[in-house]
C-alpha cells in the first residue's frame, strides 16, 4: 500500500487572531463549538486539543467551520464568516476579500493582509472580478457613519517605532516617483511584495498608540497607491479592493481628510473610469461631508473636481460650472497662502496643472472643445517631464479636442506625441485614452493624415 503523502498545513493565523480578539482560551472555544452545534442538532465533542489541531491548520469537516464562525461570533457579537476563521479551504474567498470595511481594527489588519498574500499569490479572482458599483459606495457608507477607532496600540510581537514608519513613508515616495515616470506595469510588483513581506509584519507588531496611528497613515498611503497601480495595469477589481482597505487604514490612522481623499482621488476616478457617473459625484460628496473642517483649501478643491467630473459625464453642464467655480476658488485660496506647509503630503502634488487636467477632462465630456483645449495646455504647461504618464494623458485630452474641432491634422500630430511618450511607459491607463482617441477619429478615417496615424500605431505595436 503507497503511504499517504505528507501536506504541509500553515498555521491557521486569522483563527488565532479572532480568538485573541475573542479572549477565548481554547478549552473555551472548543465548549462554545459544542453547545453551538447541540443547538443545530449535531452531537460534537470539540476539546482544546481539536482547537489547536485547528490552529495548526487542520480544516475540520462538513458543517463544522459554520458552527466555529457563529460560536466566535456570537462570543464578539458580530457576524464572522468562515473567510474571516480561515476555514473556506481556498474556495470562497473571491466574494470577501478585500471588499469588507471591517468594524475592528484587528479585522481590518487581518483583512489587507490577506488581500496582500492574495495578490502575491496571484489568485486569479483577484485580478478577474469585475467592479460592483455597490462596492465603492457602500464602504463610503461605512466610513461616514462609523465611530473613530478608540484604540489601536498592540502590545504582542516584534517592537515597531518610528524609524520604522519613516521607512514606509520613503519607500512611498520612492515607489511613487517611479511610477509616474514608468508606469505601473514596472513598479507594481515591488509595491505588493513590499506590503506582504515587511508591511504585514509591521502591523502584527507592537507598537504605541501615537506610532499605531502613524503607522496605519502610512500604510494607508502605500495600500492606495497599490491600488491605483492595479488601475494602470487594467485590474479594477484588485483596485477597489485596494481603494477599501486604504480607506477602512485611514480610519484607524485617525486621519479623516486622508479617508476623503481615497474616496474622491481613488474610487471615483475609478467609477469615472468604469463609466458609473452618478457614483463619481457620490463618493466625491461623501469626501466632502466626512472631511468637513478636516482638510487644507488644496484638499477642498481636488474634492470638488472629482464631483465635477461626474457632473460633465452625465452631461450637467450647470452644475459642472458650480462645482468646477468652487474648485478654482479653492486652489486659488491655496495658492494664496503665504505657507502651504499645512497641506498634508498626500495632497501637495494637486496644483494647477492637475486641476487643468481635470476640468480638462469636464469640458471634454460636455463637447466644450475650445475649453477642453485650453485647460489641457494649461495642464502640459505645468506638468515636469518627470510627470510622464500625466503628460501623456495630457496630449491625449489636448487631441481629443482638437478632433472636437475637427482639427484632424493637428489631432493627429499631437496624438504621435502622446504616443512616443507612452512607449516610454508600462501603462494601461495611457492604452486606454489612447483608444477613445483612435475611435474619435473613426469619421475621420478615410483622411490620410488618419489613416498614417494608424500605420504609426501599428508600425509601434509590431
């Protein structure tokens, strides 16, 4: 007879951490699981032993990990699915992770942890789900009306301190400077096994209440940026879960302009994105109510183009032109300021030419093309060559007015520029401008000049 083979089990960590979070001990679980189970008419005789064969990674049968989830559930008086109990086996898990606001701090580190060893471990849900419009609004739901996190210190394992914040934050700016110049498809990998391999182990740390709150802005920053870089190469559904978590680490860091920004900066440029106008102008409102009194003018004005943006692509030109008003007053109360040392960093980059560059966007999509133009001149004036994705983009909305005007010949001539600018890049998000562009001059495609634009295109591609 063959011997079995050995499997190698990994420790069951999201079950040690909900007991923890329990304060169960595991003689004590074991006798819940059982008056559990006797009520559902099933005779179990867990004891702390079967409880630390489960620690150990072994996945008890039948209706067993339902009966263990309610039995924890009951203990932390709240809903616990056998996702969250580390107990759905590797099949279940595209419905959850990623996409809960998790109401405890705990649940929220267990929950972006898995999210980061998911995407490591390039599970195909991950990257293949589609985008639920529910799923952004309704974390924003959560955010608006849930308390502040009373505590979020922890006193079990490794010392984690300040220096080792500071390391997160630089990392951040180092990461994202690559990626503007780059595009994601080059620095997005790092970004992930960076937060799975040392950023994981930072928040199951001990550290200080001041340093937990630092800690978690940090890492919230990182999450979202992870997350825009699931945008730029073509992984929506691995963005809003990314987008989720940064803004559920936001609340815990405490930093509610923080939270605001992820909302209006991140989802609803991803509902824009997706064609989901009316939950563009939601999240950005969201941003607004929840920040209130908590944010610089700059903060206030990026806020209210992401609101006109959804707006123009539902074809309010009205309310367009009041949100956009009370955006440039914004930044011009910005601008205005003697110090702007009071903008957090998060939010120093939004000047000018990312405002041209947004309301270059609403005018576009209200077929105002003579101001379309003008704003995304305006926004390539100011964007530096290190700015190359933006600027690539910038040249693509300059284009695309130009064909508004029908201006074909110098569409086209801006087009190559934006084009010879995104081979320099690894970017969907730049693909993806490119083609509305190629289908803008679909009228226009008995034209020479176009039809040389095309042969350009594909000479590129080849």
């Amino acid at each position: 007879m063959a011997a079995r083979p050995l499997v190698a089990r990994q420790p069951n960590e999201r079950l040690q951490a909900l007991i923890q979070e329990a304060g169960c001990s595991n003689a004590g679980l074991a006798r819940r699981v059982n008056m559990c189970g006797a009520e559902h008419g099933l005779d179990l005789r867990y004891d702390k032993t079967s409880v630390a064969r489960w620690l150990r990674g072994q996945q008890p049968r039948g209706r067993a990990p339902g009966i263990i989830a309610e039995a924890l559930g009951r203990k932390l008086g709240r809903t616990v699915t056998i996702d969250e109990i580390g107990m759905a086996n590797g099949k279940n898990l595209a419905s959850g992770v990623g996409l809960q606001f998790s109401p405890t701090v705990l649940g929220a580190i267990e929950q972006v942890c898995e999210l980061w060893r998911s995407d490591v471990g390039r599970r195909d849900f991950l990257s293949g789900s589609s985008v639920a419009a529910s799923a952004l609004v309704e974390p924003s739901r959560d955010w608006l009306i849930s308390s502040p996190d009373a505590q979020v210190g922890r006193t079990a394992g490794p010392r984690v301190g300040l220096s080792d914040v500071a390391a997160v934050k630089a990392m951040t700016e180092a990461l994202t400077q690559l990626d503007h110049q780059y595009g994601s498809g080059h620095v997005r990998p790092v970004v992930v096994h960076y937060l799975n391999s040392v950023v994981s182990g930072l928040l199951a740390g001990s550290y200080r209440e001041a340093v937990g709150r630092e800690l978690f802005a940090a890492v919230a920053r990182l999450t979202e940026l992870a997350g825009y870089m699931a945008v730029d190469t073509g992984q929506p559904g691995l963005a809003q879960r990314y987008y989720i978590q940064a803004l559920r680490l936001a609340q815990a860091a405490g930093d509610r302009g923080y939270g605001g920004y992820v909302l209006a900066a991140s989802m609803s440029h991803l509902a824009a994105q997706l064609g989901n106008p009316r939950e563009i102008a939601q999240l950005a409102r969201a941003a607004q109510e929840g920040a209130r009194g908590r944010v610089t003018p700059r903060a206030e004005c990026m806020f209210y183009a992401a609101e006109a943006r959804g707006h123009a692509l539902l074809g309010d030109a009205r309310s367009t032109q009041v949100v956009a008003g009370r955006a440039v007053e914004a930044m011009e109360r910005a601008t205005g300021e003697e110090d702007s040392g009071d903008d957090p960093v998060w939010i120093r980059h939004f000047d000018q030419a990312y405002l041209a560059d947004e309301l270059a966007h609403c005018h576009r999509d209200l077929g105002q093309a003579d101001a379309a133009a003008r704003r995304a001149e305006e926004s390539l004036a100011g964007h530096p060559p290190t700015r190359a994705r933006r600027r690539a983009i910038g040249l693509v909305l300059l284009a695309t007015a130009q064909v508004q005007r029908r201006e074909v010949e110098q569409a086209c001539h801006t087009g190559l520029k934006a084009v010879e600018l995104l081979g320099t890049l690894r970017s969907n998000r730049g693909a993806e401008y490119l083609d509305d562009f190629q289908q803008r001059l679909e009228p226009f495609r008995e034209e020479p000049v176009v039809r040389e634009f095309g042969a350009r295109l594909d000479l590129q591609a080849a």
